[in-house]
C-alpha cells in the first residue's frame, strides 16, 4: 500500500479526510487486496503441488521402492474390520505347496560310515560287521580350509633316449609369475561385480577361508586384469547387438564419476545384458550403441531420447504409463481423478489379458479381447481427451499421437507391454552405485559397465559367471586360445 496513506483508519480519521483522498485509499487497497489474492492462490497451488509431490512412491512415479519404507509409519496397523474374525494366513509356503528345494546335490564327493563305538548296554566294543539298519544323510559341508597353497615343483630333466633337455609345462590353471591360481582370480572377479564385496571384505574372506594374507595391490591388479580379459568379448557383443534383433529393451541410470554426473546406458533382452559408459544420456549416446537406425523392435520408457529415434517398431513401458496415470488421480484439477481412474482400469485390463496369453498361448481368445479392447480404448480418449486438462491432455494426446508405440503388443505379443528386461537389468548396477559410490574415472567406470556386462549376460544364459571370467583369464595369457563368446546359442 502506498506510504503516504494514513496508516490509522478509524472512523474519526476517515470522516475528516476528503472524498478525493477516500477515493485514493479504496483504490489502493483494492489494488493491496488483488495481490493478495493472487499470493494466496500461488501458495495453494504450491500446497497442492508439495502434497502431490510428499505422496508420490514407486506406484505412482519412477521413485524405487527402495524409497516408500520412508514412509511408512512406526506404529502397528490395527486390522481392517473385514479381517479381524478371520485367521491371517502365515507367510511363506502354505499347506500342500509343492516344495523346489532339498532334490539333492547331484554328486557326492565323499562317504564316512558312522558305526556306534562303545555299547550302551554292556560297554563292549565289538559289533557284527553287517548293520541292522543304514540311514543316509547328505549334506553340503563347509570343509576346514576350502583354499589350498600349492607350491609346484617343475623339473627339467634329460631324456634316458635322445639326451634331449625337456622342462615340463606348467599347469593350465595357474599364471607363472602370479600368486592366485586362475579359478580363485575368477571367484574373486564374481565377489567384487556380483556380490558387491569391497576389497577389504575380500581380504578378510580370504584370511577366513584359506587363513592367506593377500594385499590390496594384488587384488586391484586381479580385477583388472580379469577386465582385460574379458574386453574381446565385449567387443564381440556390441558388434552383435547392432545387428538384426527382434526386440531389444532400452534404459539408462545416472552414474557419478569424481562427483560429476555421467549415464550408464542398458540394452538387454532375455539373453544377453550389455552395459555401456557414457558421457550423455543424448540420441548421440543410443547412435553409438545401436546404430542410426535399428532393424528391430525397440522397448523404452516415454524418455524424450526414445521419440523420434529410427526403428522398425518401438514399444513404450505401459508400467511408466500407468504411475502418470496414478500421479494425476492425486493432482488437483476438473475430471483429473476420474480420467486417472479409467485409465489405469484399462492399463490394469491389458496387463491382465497380455499374462493370459503369455501363460496360455492362446491366440484365438487374445485376439478377441484385443479388438474389445481397441473399440474402448478409443471410445475412452474420445469421451474424456476434450475436457483433460493440462497434465492430462498431454498424457492422452501422447496416447492418440504414439498409439502405435504404446500399444504394439496388440498386435504382436511377443514383444512384452513393459520394460522390465532393462528395468531388472539395471539393478545389479544400481546396487553396485550404492555401494561403491561411483567410480574415480571413466576408464574404471568403463570397466565397471563391462565386468556388469558379463555377470548379467551370464545369469541370463544359465552359465557360470567364475568359469567364464577364468576361461577369458587363460585365453588372455595363452594367444592361441580364443576368448569365450558372450553370444547366445540358439
């Protein structure tokens, strides 16, 4: 309000001022009242907007589910009426479920036959040699010192025949000059990118183990020289990947490298997992990676990078879609929860008829349900995409614009509706953030992305992730030996 204005506006003081000058204080004060209400207005829908924001998790935004057990509360929840005259059910297997475990162990390394000793009776030694009864137990043991130090022993020798001056091989699973046999370099490589053990951890583990001091110089020199070894094998699958593949599943995750933010880029399918470093999380990055253009199906989020990107078909995640559709039920704004509602409904109908026909097959019921669907998708975006307003028109305008990319799976189901290859793929290498922190440069965060590389590679053709790295391991230090493939065999 202007200064000059009376500041004590009693009825005395206002019955002595002029109309001119009454006029000027009403002027004034409408004007005071209107930015007033105008601030009061920001700071509601500021409210709203922390409050959307305070309730989102990973149901409803792209939050982990990591992050919800923040909001969970410390006091127990009392049970809902509707439960309380019924017996909770237990957690875990429930009476009549067919059990997966305790089918053996395939193989038995060694017998020791327990005979009784000394007699309860009268104290004699001496038992008839064929038992009465024998009862068989296997168990897995942990044996005294599963880390053994062996020190060989080669000898040159003179042949009795020729007097030829021969010296013998050394073994194939041993490296001269290095003091950890191969196969324990390679369980080494799996405890530091799978199981995620710091260095130290390792230390301790092999002192557990074996009782054998091991610096840390030799097991960083380990690691990286299992990513030396492994580096053809990279090569190979990068190549491979850009090639012709049906469907491939796309992500990224934000990498810190010396406090700078960097991306680490996942391209997965149910076979093969390959990570890749990068600077960026740009199309410059997915160029790299794929290729200009690829001749396959392309599964993603709705990520800005993804449209436009020349593929032969692409797939958006319906499982993204759905937690927009879960945010606007929560957003104020005219028909926001009722559109929400409906759609997230049809989203929840697709993924219900999609596991049908995954766990069925059936393509006849599918293919009915399929054009149900697409008459009420479109009645649907009809019915509410004029009265949307800004947050969710735009959500269904991208529905109507790209309904060939949110709803490819229609039309051919083996490509799934969501991104889980590249989601579940990423974890691993999440947790490895989490722990580690990050990396010290590119180089080592290079290597990180390809040591991930072959673990989840690995994991998804059913093979040994310690074989693998040992085979690369001989390989690399034997020229003749070729370095194991990381390509599926079909």
């Amino acid at each position: 309000m202007n200064q000059n204005l009376p500041q004590d506006l009693n009825p005395e003081s206002l019955n002595q001022l002029p109309k001119e000058k009454l006029v000027e204080i009403i002027i004034e004060q409408s004007k005071v009242i209107r930015e007033l209400q105008k601030t009061i207005l920001e700071l509601q829908q500021e409210i709203e907007r922390l409050k959307v924001s305070r309730d989102l998790d990973s149901s409803n935004s792209s939050k982990p589910p990591s992050q919800d057990i923040h909001k969970k509360s410390e006091n127990k929840k009392a049970p809902a009426q509707d439960q309380s005259n019924h017996p909770k059910r237990k957690p875990g297997g429930q009476p009549g479920h067919q059990g997966k475990t305790r089918k053996g162990f395939g193989r038995i390394d060694r017998f020791e036959i327990l005979r009784p000793t000394d007699c309860i009776c009268c104290g004699h030694k001496a038992f008839a040699c064929v038992a009465v009864k024998v009862e068989k137990h296997t168990v897995a043991q942990l044996v005294e010192r599963p880390i053994e130090i062996v020190e060989y022993q080669r000898h040159t020798c003179v042949c009795e025949s020729c007097g030829n001056v021969q010296t013998s091989s050394w073994p194939e699973d041993i490296i001269p000059g290095q003091d950890l046999g191969i196969s324990l370099q390679a369980f080494l490589g799996w405890a530091n990118n799978y199981a995620h053990m710091p260095y130290e951890k390792q230390q301790e583990m092999l002192w557990e183990l074996g009782q054998i001091e091991i610096g840390l110089g030799t097991l960083v020199a380990t690691n990286e020289r299992i990513t030396q070894a492994i580096e053809p094998s990279i090569r190979e699958l990068s190549n491979w990947v850009k090639q012709t593949q049906p469907n491939v599943h796309v992500d990224e995750t934000p990498w810190s490298v010396k406090g700078v933010k960097e991306w680490l880029w996942v391209v997965a399918n149910a076979d093969f997992c390959l990570f890749t470093a990068a600077d960026t999380r740009s199309r410059a990055e997915l160029e790299t990676i794929l290729g200009a253009k690829y001749t396959g199906v392309l599964s993603s989020d709705d990520f800005s990078v993804y449209n436009g990107y020349q593929a032969v078909s692409q797939q958006k995640c319906l499982a993204h879609l759905r937690r927009h559709f879960k945010k606007l039920i929560q957003l104020p704004g005219l028909h926001n929860q009722a559109i929400g509602e409906a759609f997230v409904d049809l989203i929840d109908e697709a993924f219900r008829n999609y596991a049908q026909w995954f766990e069925t097959l059936d393509s006849v019921i599918y293919n009915d349900w399929v054009n149900q669907f697409k008459s009420k998708l479109h009645s649907s975006l009809n019915q509410w995409i004029d009265l949307a307003g800004a947050t969710a028109g735009q959500l269904l305008r991208s529905l109507r614009h790209k309904a060939d990319q949110w709803w490819y799976f229609l039309d051919h189901p083996e490509v799934p509706p969501d991104n889980n290859q590249a989601e579940r793929s990423l974890r691993l290498a999440v947790t490895k953030r989490k722990v580690s922190g990050g990396s010290r440069s590119m180089e080592r965060f290079r290597h990180t992305a390809n040591l991930l590389t072959v673990v989840q590679t690995c994991r998804r053709q059913g093979r040994s992730v310690i074989n693998f790295f040992a085979q690369a391991l001989i390989a690399d230090f034997n020229n003749s030996l070729s370095c194991p493939s990381l390509l599926p065999q079909y």
